[in-house]
C-alpha cells in the first residue's frame, strides 16, 4: 500500500493519557474482583485499594476523550441522537435515539466507558461504605465485580482494536494490538496497586508479593504479544509497511520503544527473576512498579505515535 | 433505495486542466488555500477540508530514459462498503438512498477517526467547523436532478456520472476499445462489484497498475479486522484472568505458573 496516499487522525497525547488509564482502570477492577472471590478476608486492602485505583483512573477518561473532540459540546452523540439517519452502516443497532456499532470500536467503547464507570463508582462506593461499618454488601459487590470486570477487560482492550480498525499501515496488517494492549492494562494494574500498596506499607506483605508475581505474568505476555505485533506486520510484507515498522523499530520513535522495551519489561522481569522482589521488599516493589507503569505507557505511547505518522 | 448513481473517471480523456477542482470548490463554497509546491502541477500533496477533488500527476519511467506523463482526477470513491461508514461512532456519515456515502455537519462531533479509517486518504478534518468534511457526491445537486459540478465541468468527459449499471457498461467497453488500441494495461479500478470494498461507487480507468497512480492494488475494509481482533483480545483476557486466579489462589505465597 502506497503510503502516501494516506491521511491521519492525528490524536494528540490526550488520547494515549486515556488509551493508558483505561488499562490501569481496567486491570486494576479485574484484580480487586478476583483477589476478592478468592479470600476476601486476606485480600482486603488489595481490594480497596484495587477499586479505589479503577475509580480514580477512569474518572479523566471521559473528560480527556471530550476535550479531544472537534465539538465537545456534542459528545453525547457518541451513544445518541436527537434525529438519526437510516443507514448508518452494517451492523448498526439502534434503539430510538440510541445506537451502538458493532463495527466500530469506538462506539462499543463508548458504551463500555459508561458502563464500567458506573461499576467502578459503585464497587468504590461500597467498599468505603463497608469501611466505615454501614453494612455489608457482600452479593451486591460480587455482582458489581464480575459485570465490571467483563466491561474493565472491554476497556483495557478496545483502543487496540480500534487502531486495528483503521488504514494505517502500521495498525491494520496485525491483529495483535487489542490483545496486547489488555496484557499492558492487567500488567500496569497490577502495577498500580502494588505502588500505592508499598507507599502505605502495613501488613500487605503477602498480596504485595502475588501482586508482583501476577506482574510479571503479564509481563510475560506482553512480551511475547509484542514480539507477535512486530512479526506479523513484518511478515504482511509491502513497503509501506516496512516504513512505517522502521520508523517504531529504528526510526525517530525507536528510542521511546526500546526504552519501553528495556524500562518496563527487561529490567522488571530481570529483577523479579533475579528473586529481589520474591521477598517482597515494600521499596523495590514500588520502583518495580513505576518501571512498569512507565514502560506500559511509553509502549502504547509510541506504537500509536509511529502508526499515526503521515510517511511522505 | 433508488438506483445507485456513480461518477467514472477515465484518466485516458484527462489533460489536468482541473476544471473539476475548481467547480467543486465554487459549487461547495469551498474557501481557497495557501498553494502547497508538491514538485508538479498537483496541488495539494492530500485532499484537504477545502479540496474534495484533486488532480493528482504522476510521472512513470520506462528505464530508458522515457517517460510517461499519468494525470488523474481523485476523488472519494463512494464505496459500497466504507471505511469511514462503519468507523463513525456517531452515525454522522451515513449512505444516501442514492448509494452515495455523506457526512451530517449537524451531527459529526469531530472524533477523527474516519480520517484514519479511509483506505484512500479522502475524509479530512477541518478545524474551523471542528468537522470531518470530503465529497458529497454534490448531495444538494444530485437530489434536484443535476450531476455534481465536477462532472458538468470536466470539458474531455473524463469524469462521467450517471446511473452505476449504465456507467459501467460504457467503462467495459471503453477498456476493450483502448486495449485495441493499443492501451495493453488499460483497467477499470472500482468497477467490479463483487470485487475490494464491494465495488466503488466512484470507479476509474487506468492506463496501468493502480500502483502507478498511488492507489492500493486490493483495499481492504478496516473493519474487516475487528472480528479476529476481538477474538485474540479475549484470548488475552482470559489468560490475563487465569492468572490472577491462579497467583492469588496459589497457598504458598510464593505464587506464579
């Protein structure tokens, strides 16, 4: 493909800022829920602090994506319109002034916002109402978890399948984007937590040290997600694509790259391997995870970067 | 839905005098822009919010020393499966009963990500309506019973418009006449229905590869990807979730598969 040809939407930093806080948010929910179902009594304090880290992440979300816009003040026609058109493409459900494009990551995304926000307010909410001795909402809360997990997964990696959807070279000849950008949202979840849980310190010492070995599963799979993103759009072949891969690989943007390589895989996975963290030092955990929250952003950061790049 | 209306551009009666780009900017009131050096007569290097045609020029060595002057009037190609179509998250683009592909300024909240949907380049943002813009198809000219400006302008009938089934009759046979005379690479871009985005409803003759004209040999539908995509996303997901299960599950501390 002549790439050329091509125009770009040019998202500036605001939507990288919010592709990155959807995977904390995300992963952060889907980690509280499972350590809660697991043993709630031992989990606690990951829970709180889990639910507290996805309220506070997808908070900006909402309004980083509004301020993006062309029209701000019509943001609501991302779910609806006052007077809609008949065809509005393949797959388009609509329901009075409501619609949602099945095709179109960035309309299901929209969806998914709204609703994983209203999880994440109302699993936060409990959790603080429990703390203070109101009462228990012990069904309610699972209920809540699990809807918002399915919706926090949705969130950490839809923005990968939205780019996949586009003519960008860079995006469209692989199918990985989606999945990696969920393995860096469980990843930089975690990672989030486990910060915030060596800063306040206490008796966390046994979640601190599952949270860092969860870390460097996910790690795990970035890492081979990333190997499988740049190989397939290698092997897709075509000049445009050897450009557009050389400009993230050896270009102006492979610095940030292989910084993100070595900051927020290499030396993370090096230190847990090398069992420094196994013992679950409260200080090396916290810099483990400021490497990994760093590094998941950076990476997503400079993939949409490289791929949004006019070439010629 | 009526019957589906289409524009043909034979780029062999082009002579790059870009009468339809500026019929199509005094019709759509479209204001004038710095002039942009692109090192030929084309200008601009992309479509822009204010250019919805634009006579693109190519130049094709034969490795002798000779050279073969390509000049082509560009244009959204109305596909019948669009990228920026599907893309658009607020059903501000939406196909008209005519198979033309249209943007609503009333709804369009300025997202961009048609912009990078289009296989082609065309959907452009403007900044000051804060609007994705690119052609109508002269939506307003075609329901009162006109052709858009640009085919009424074109003075060689390069471009055509007219009922899809009649149009490509006149291009398949126009392709044969060429080849007789001796146009050996002469070939509709567009035409086939059953063919990339399911046929263009602004389709083109070439005098070559679409290649040399900067077009994608088999444009594919970005949307074509979300289905595999989601499927490895959840993939993803569900190893992500055993292993949260499996580390906190996991009695020893110690943790990990």
């Amino acid at each position: 493909m002549e790439p050329g040809l091509l125009k770009s939407a040019d998202w500036p930093l605001l939507i990288d800022l919010y592709f990155f806080l959807g995977g904390v948010a995300g992963g952060a929910f889907v980690l509280a829920t499972v350590a809660a179902l697991v043993d709630e009594r031992r989990f606690r304090d990951l829970m709180r602090v889990g639910y507290y880290v996805a309220l506070l992440a997808v908070i900006p979300g909402p309004i980083l994506l509004i301020v993006d816009l062309g029209l701000p003040g019509r943001f609501l026609h991302m779910l609806m319109v006052n007077k809609p058109s008949t065809d509005i493409g393949m797959n388009a459900i609509t329901a009075g002034p409501f619609h949602l494009k099945l095709l179109s990551p960035m309309s299901a995304g929209a969806w998914a916002l709204l609703i994983f926000g209203a999880c994440a307010f109302l699993a936060a909410l409990m959790v603080f109402l429990e703390d203070r001795g109101n009462r228990r909402f012990g069904l309610s809360r699972t209920i809540v978890g699990i809807v918002g997990s399915v919706f926090g997964l949705f969130l950490a990696a839809y923005p990968g399948v939205l780019l996949g959807a586009t003519a960008r070279p860079l995006f469209i000849n692989s199918h990985w984007l989606g999945a990696l950008f969920l393995a860096v949202g469980g990843a930089t979840g975690a990672a989030a937590i486990a910060l915030i849980m060596s800063i306040l310190g206490g008796q966390n010492r046994e979640a601190l040290t599952r949270l860092m070995n969860f870390t460097s599963l996910a790690l795990i799979l970035e890492a081979a997600l990333l190997v499988l993103f740049v190989g397939t759009v290698w092997m897709s072949g075509s000049a445009g694509i050897k450009q557009a891969l050389g400009q993230l690989l050896a270009g102006s943007d492979s610095l940030l790259f292989w910084l993100a390589v070595i900051v927020g895989l290499v030396i993370p996975l090096a230190l847990q391997f090398g069992g420094v963290i196994r013992k679950a030092n409260p200080g090396l955990a916290a810099l483990v995870s400021v490497l990994v929250l760093v590094g998941g952003f950076v990476v997503k950061y400079v993939i949409i970067a490289a791929g949004q790049r006019v070439l010629s | 839905m009526a019957r589906t209306l289409a524009m043909f551009t034979d780029v062999s009666l082009c002579i790059g005098c870009r009468a339809c780009q500026v019929a199509c900017k005094q019709w759509n009131q479209l204001a004038p822009e710095e002039p942009e050096w692109t090192g030929s007569y084309q200008n601009h290097s992309h479509f822009t919010d204010m250019s919805y045609r634009l006579v693109r020029f190519f130049e094709q060595g034969d490795g002798k020393g000779g050279l073969t002057w390509h000049m082509m009037s560009d244009v959204c190609k109305h596909c019948a499966q669009a990228g920026c179509l599907e893309a658009c998250p607020t059903g501000a683009i939406y196909r008209t009963e005519f198979g033309t592909v249209n943007i609503n300024q009333d709804i369009c909240n300025g997202c961009r990500y048609c912009v990078a949907a289009c296989p082609f380049g065309v959907v452009a943002f403007n900044e000051g309506t804060g609007t994705a813009t690119k052609c109508t198809f002269c939506n307003d000219r075609i329901h009162n019973g006109l052709g858009p400006a640009c085919a009424k302008a074109c003075p060689t009938e390069s471009i055509r418009f007219g009922f899809r089934d009649e149009l490509a009759t006149k291009a398949r046979k126009r392709v044969e006449d060429l080849r007789k005379m001796g146009f050996k690479e002469a070939q509709l871009y567009g035409e086939d229905q059953n063919g990339a985005l399911g046929g263009l409803n602004a389709f083109f003759l070439l005098l070559g590869k679409p290649s040399i004209y900067g077009l994608p040999e088999s444009p594919k539908l970005p949307q074509s990807n979300v289905f595999v995509d989601s499927l490895l996303a959840i993939g993803s997901a569900v190893l992500v979730g055993l292993g949260a299960v499996v580390t906190f599950r996991n009695r020893g501390g110690q943790g990990g598969a």
